[in-house]
C-alpha cells in the first residue's frame, strides 16, 4: 500500500459516503463493542476487532457502529464482544477470535441468526433455543 | 502483566484521557536499538505524594475500579524497564499535567516485543471524548536518515467524521497501515 496522504483519504470517506446515501439507511445501526480491556487485549481482542472490521468490508456493510470498551467482568471468556441489533436481544459473545468474528457478522447481524457457542450472555431461555 | 511494548503505552494515553487532558502529545523515535516514547498531557496531574503512589503496584485511587486494590500500568512499565537496561522518568504537576520519558533497549533479550503500531494509534485516537493527540512516530536510521510521520486526532476526524461509524474506522485503519508501511531508512 502506498502512503496514503489526507487528502486521498478525505476522497476516499466521501465517495464511502455517496454510496452510503444512496443505499438509504434507515438510521438503525447495528452496535458491535468490543472488550479491549487488558484481559481482552492478552486474549487477542485486537485481532478479533480486525476480523470484524475485515467481515464488515468483505460484506459491503455500512451501517454498523464499532466501539472499544473496557474490561466487561467476563475475563475467563476474553475476547468479548457486546453485539446490538435492532430487532434482537443484545448479546454478549465469550471466545470471539477473527474466525468467530467473521462467523458473527455474517450469521448475527446479516442473518438474525446468533453464534450459539459463543453466547455468554443472553435472554431467558424462551426467547433462544 | 501485557505482551508487548505497545500494549503498555496503551494504558498510559488511557490515564493521559481519564486524568481529562485536552492535549496529549505522543512521541516515538526508534533509533537503532532504542525506542524513546515522550508522553505528555495536560491532565489533571499528581502531587508528589500520589506520584509515588502511581509507583506502587498495590495502590489505587479506587475510581475506576471500585474494588481493585492494585494499580499496574506504570508499576509493570518501571519492571520492564529497570530488568531490560531501560530508562523511565516520569515528571507530574498538580493541574498542570504529567509527562513520562521512556527508553527502551530493544536490543536487550528480555524486553518485550514492540507490538503493533498502528493497531495502538488505532485505539487512542478511538476513545470517546474531546482530546487533542498528536502522534509522532519516527524511526532514525544509523546515518542519520529519518522517516517519520504525525497523526493529529482533530485532522483525521475533520476528514473521517465519527471514527466509530464502520467505515470510518476501516479507512483509519487502512491509512494509520499505510504511513507506518511506508517508514523506510
């Protein structure tokens, strides 16, 4: 890759952002947060917030909210990742490498379809299997 | 305890956040074997007293963590450095700021790995919050020749709007990739 300079990425986010107006979102925005406490970080919490941004760009989304945040209580299940919905219970996932993640984005939030070994989190039992 | 240099100085620009600073200035040179991270903020500062204090690993303020009775970003960094021929000062006003100046001798067996770069760059300009941080990383070659480049928050943001809107942040990442990709002496 060749250095980028300010304004090749002041290009880039507005042609990003053309294309997003055009596919008119409607402002629900799927929230995926990720554990980057120290726990986290030693689990591998980096690679997994790569592989969801990697996921997120293979699949062309456009609508979703990536944020860090710090140690979740759950440090025996490092990485964990919060995940956000419209329509879907919020979820926390325990063990997310970059290959869970991945799985994640495109079961969870393309499909509405949860990660079931990857749950730490969830609501009572009659609203999962 | 954290795997690589990188990770450590993580925790120090989250303290530089949380103490309220407006502007953080973070500077790396390498220059053969050593690293040299500058750090400084212009927080809330310590007193001399609880500078010592943020020296002790069995001491917390009890603010963040309200149960946590150990404290040990700066406690493990002096470790680290004092078992690797490093060098660690740490300078601290009350209400004026704090700032910290590391040496590293990567060359030494027992210091860490250095980490991902642009991967840490990545994650202190994405803490919520309006701070100003400005990064320098250089890396100085053994005639002399340098290559270096500066990342400023409030630019990128006035380019990239909200850095945790996906897109944004996958940009970000892309061009933090690029200038580090591109540091050659």
């Amino acid at each position: 890759m060749a250095k980028m300079t300010l304004e090749e990425l002041r290009k880039l986010r507005n042609s990003q952002k053309g294309e997003m107006e055009r596919r008119d979102v409607e402002g629900k925005e799927t929230h995926i947060i990720v554990g980057m406490g120290t726990c986290g970080i030693a689990a591998g919490a980096k690679d997994a917030l790569d592989g969801f941004l990697d996921a997120i760009k293979a699949n062309d989304l456009n609508d979703v909210v990536v944020k860090q945040t710090g140690c979740m209580g759950l440090c025996y299940s490092e990485p964990t990742v919060e995940v956000k919905v419209p329509g879907m219970p919020d979820i926390i996932y325990g063990n997310v490498n970059a290959a869970v993640a991945k799985e994640i984005v495109e079961k969870h939030i393309m499909h509405k379809q949860m990660v079931q070994d990857h749950i730490q989190d969830k609501p009572a039992g009659d609203i999962i299997k | 305890m954290h795997y690589s240099l990188s990770d450590m100085i993580l925790d120090l620009v989250q303290n530089s956040i949380e103490a309220g600073s407006r502007l953080i200035r973070l500077d790396l040179n390498r220059e053969n074997n050593f690293l040299t991270v500058r750090l400084t903020d212009d927080g809330c500062g310590m007193t001399e007293g609880e500078l010592e204090k943020a020296k002790d690993p069995f001491y917390s303020d009890g603010i963040k963590h309200k149960h946590r009775k150990v404290g040990l970003g700066i406690p493990f960094l002096i470790q680290t450095v004092e078992q690797t021929d490093g060098l660690f000062d740490i300078h601290s006003e009350k209400n004026k700021g704090t700032s910290l100046n590391i040496r590293f001798n990567l060359g030494h067996y027992d210091t860490p790995p250095e980490g991902d770069w642009p991967g840490l760059f990545m994650q202190t300009l994405c803490f919520e919050g309006d701070y100003e941080l400005i990064i320098n990383r250089m890396i100085t070659g053994e005639n002399g020749s340098e290559s270096a480049y500066t990342l400023q928050r409030t630019e990128l943001q006035d380019v990239l709007g909200d850095f945790n809107e996906s897109g944004a942040m996958l940009l970000l990442r892309d061009y933090l990739r690029s200038q580090e990709e591109d540091l050659s002496v």
